[in-house]
C-alpha cells in the first residue's frame, strides 16, 4: 500500500479541486489518493491459482510493497510452492513484477504454467514500444517483459475469452493497459469478477466513472470497459473486486443514476 500525492492531470477530464473535493467527501485527505496493490488466490481442489503477482518489491513502487510470500502465508495459510498456475490481467510492473527477481529477472515461479492475453503481450513486444513514454513506473517495462515473460517457455497465450480454468473465464477490458483481461469466477450459482485494473483510483472512481485517469494508456476506452464491467455486474448480481480496491474490498454494485454504489460484503 502506499499513498500518491495528488497532482494537476491526474484525472484528465476534472480539475485538481474537483478531485480533492471527492477525496474529502470520502473521508481521506485532499492532497493524496490511496492506492492498495492486491494480489488474489484461489484453491482448486489440492492446487493454489494466482491471478497476477504484484509488484514483487521493485523501488518504483515505494517501500512497504513486495509482500506476497508473507502474505499469503499469515493472510491465508497458502505456500507458494503449491502455485501451479498464474493468470495475468495485464503486464503493468505492478501485476507482473512479482514473477521475477528484481536483480537478475530469474523467474520467481518457473514451475507454474503462467497464462498472458496474447493481445497483452503482442502490444508489449512489437517494434518500437520501447520507446513510448508511459510515465515513470513503466519506465524500461517493456525491454524488461521483452527479456523475461516474451521467452519464458512456461508461458501460454490466449485469445478472446476462453475457460483459463475450471470455473475461470477472461473477460476482456481493454483501456488500463491495451490487452486488459478480468477474470470471472465461478462456482455453483455464484460469480465474482476480479476487475484487475478496471478501477485504479479507489474509492471514488465508482461514484465518477467518467473520471478520465492518465495512468490508464487509453483513459476514454478505460471509462467505456468500466461501464460494461460495471453494468454487467449489476444486471447480473456478481461479487466483485479489483487490484486497487480500498478495504473492504470485496461487494456487490448498485445503479444510482449515471453512478454505482458499492455494497461490502459482510
């Protein structure tokens, strides 16, 4: 977890003023935006699935990050030798670092079969990407995913919105990151979608979704793969979280108007 200091730009279609209003309103000081990184893990049958690996500890992202091992050991009682499969939402440092040694690039699980959206990974490793200017903390992401997840043999693409897994389906939401995926899951009558970064700026984004954020790579699209994730998880009553969700962050959206009101769960 850390805290962003708020700057003019953050969000391109609002002001500065209009953004520390909100952030007051929700109880939070008005010259920072709380930002959470949570990883999420699921048990089918005797095997542990991770959906993304966080920032894995890498100094862009600030102390007090890089947790995941600890984690899930005090958290949920998981061992990270039982990770068999890794599914990628996308391949910001803050979903893949976590793969890696931060020194060497050595793989952090190089025995679990790591699942990536080919549209994903197709748009970090075509010519001249490297070049492009995504703000600091992509700095040199992309030669880094060029070296690493790009040739790792224990990496497998997909395409559109298959069954990853048992009971776990991709959901395509582009704008965050060109090639985004959610992921849905299953289990009898229940569905709960992780929205990875569907929603970056919590809690706020849910009552301003039009907010048009600049750490998204294509902020209008973001705003449309909001609606239609949003939408569909009200029309169809999903459980639902995110990477950047503030705690409690697990519930259910409501429709209030052009706006939606998140529900926690318990």
């Amino acid at each position: 977890m850390r805290d962003v200091p708020l700057r003019e730009g953050m969000v391109r279609n609002v002001s500065v003023k209009q953004v520390k209003t909100v952030l007051r309103d929700a109880g939070f000081p008005d010259n920072q935006a709380p930002l959470r990184f949570i990883i999420m893990a699921l048990k089918l049958g005797d095997q542990v699935v991770l959906i993304d690996t966080g920032t894995g500890g890498h100094p862009i992202y600030g102390e007090g990050n890089g947790r995941l091992f600890e984690s899930m050991a005090a958290a949920a009682g998981l061992d990270p030798k039982a990770v068999k499969t890794i599914l990628i939402s996308h391949l910001h440092g803050d979903h893949i670092y976590g793969l890696m040694n931060n020194e060497s690039d050595a793989q952090v699980f190089p025995d679990a079969d790591i699942v990536v959206p080919a549209a994903e990974l197709k748009w970090w490793t075509r010519p001249g990407v490297e070049s492009i200017d995504l703000g600091p903390t992509r700095k040199g992401i992309a030669r880094r995913i060029q070296a690493t997840v790009a040739t790792w043999k224990n990496v497998r693409t997909f395409e559109g919105e298959p069954e990853l897994l048992p009971g776990v389906h991709a959901v395509r939401a582009p704008g965050p990151s060109p090639g985004m995926v959610a992921h849905l899951v299953t289990s009898g009558v229940e569905q709960f979608l992780i929205s990875a970064d569907v929603v970056n700026l919590a809690p706020h984004i849910s009552t301003n979704p039009e907010w048009q954020l600049s750490i998204d790579q294509d902020p209008r699209m973001a705003v449309d793969t909001r609606r239609k994730i949003f939408d569909r998880a009200v029309t169809d009553k999903l459980t639902i979280s995110g990477t950047h969700w503030l705690m409690p962050n697990v519930g259910t959206l409501a429709k209030d108007g052009s706006r939606y009101v998140f529900v926690a769960e318990g």
